[in-house]
C-alpha cells in the first residue's frame, strides 16, 4: 500500500531549501511533495532559487496561495494594521491559514519545517501543540546551523538567494521588506534599500490613516 506523502514546505529561504532536500533524499522523490506557499511579496530572485533547487531536487515545487488577496498590502488594509500581538497578520493570512487549509484537505504522513539548532524548542511546542501537523526536523536530525545550509547549497552549487547576499538573515518577503524585521533589519534597508524602506513608510502611515478614518484611534 502507498502511504501518504510527506510535505516539504519550501519557502524561499536556506533553511528549508536544504531541509527539502535532506528529506527527499533520505525518504524518496515518489514519497514527498515540495510546496511553495507565495505571498505575492517575494524578490524576483527568490523564483529564481526555486527553479534552481526545482532542478536539484527533481521534484517540481507545487505553488499555492490566498486567492482572497492580488497583493500584500490589501491584508494590511483589511485589517487596519501590519503586526499585531499575536504575530504579522500578512504573516497568518498569506502563510499560515494557507498551509492550515492545506493540510485539511490532502493526505500527509509528516510534514518538513525547517527550525535549524537554534530553534529546539520552537520544533518540541510545535510537537506539542499541533501535533495533527505531524511535524519533521531534519535539520535538528542532521544538527544544522543557517550558516551550514548555506555553505551546504553553496557546495551544491546552488546560489543563494539575493537577501543573504545582501547581509540580511532572512529572505521573507523581500519585495517590501519583512514587518516583522527588527530595528537593525530596517536600519539597514534604509541604508542599503531607500526605496523600499520609504515605500513602507508610506505603507505604515497609510494604515494609521485607515484606523482614523475608521474612528479606531
């Protein structure tokens, strides 16, 4: 009997391009799905990576997304706000409730995510919180910094993605720049990425616009 794939969640970064490719060596092509959860927000060479490690893998990349949103800015709209107490709310919209609907309605027996050693204790809450999501570690298996998946990809002869290039420690959401980066992150941006620093300054001001004309301030 065929058992159920196991979901690969690729994202665009290091960590999980490499967690991907850890499982599906370790388990088999013809056992594991690679999917691609898009924001719409992503840098340009961020699809440029996945067709690369598409190749590597030999195993396409599945991409979905919230068919609710054209762009990243209309959940900020929607919502009066970027981020909130419980977290980016593009963040649990265009990621999160996506791989919910997901995971109730296709069969897994596990699925990848890609906490490297810095992060035990994110992979055992979400042992222990969510266990329906039957959740794999292969980087905490394999004892994986981001700094060894990268100089894993590199070695494979995979060109990272342009944010590192950058310096930045992430590659989320690189077409506006991450909400959820902290003050050195967008120090940065203003040095190195005018634009797009200024553009979501204005994008922030509009949502204080858009809670006053709501009487919420």
């Amino acid at each position: 009997m065929k058992t159920d794939p196991i979901i690969c969640w690729f994202s665009g970064g290091v960590t999980l391009a490499v967690a991907c490719k850890l499982t599906i060596d370790k388990y088999g092509k013809e056992n594991c799905r690679c999917i691609f959860i898009d924001t719409k927000n992503e840098d340009d060479d961020s699809y440029r990576f996945l067709k690369d490690c598409q190749l590597w893998y030999g195993v396409k990349i599945e991409t979905i997304t919230n068919m609710s949103y054209d762009n990243i800015q209309e959940v900020w709209e929607k919502f009066l706000g970027m981020n909130f107490a419980h977290g980016a709310i593009c963040s649990s919209e265009l990621k999160r409730a996506v791989r919910i609907e997901f995971q109730k309605t296709n069969q897994f027996s596990h699925q990848v995510f890609g906490f490297d050693t810095s992060e035990p204790r994110r992979a055992l809450a979400m042992k222990a919180n969510y266990p329906d999501t039957k959740p794999i570690f292969p980087l905490l298996e394999s004892n994986l910094t981001k700094e060894n998946c990268v100089s894993y990809l590199q070695d494979n002869g995979i060109r990272i993605p342009d944010a590192y290039r950058y310096g930045f420690r992430n590659n989320n959401c690189f077409k506006t720049g991450c909400v959820q980066g902290g003050i050195g992150y967008w120090q940065k941006m203003k040095r190195d990425f005018l634009d797009k620093f200024n553009a979501m300054a204005g994008m922030v001001e509009n949502t204080i616009d858009y809670k006053a004309k709501a009487g919420l301030q």
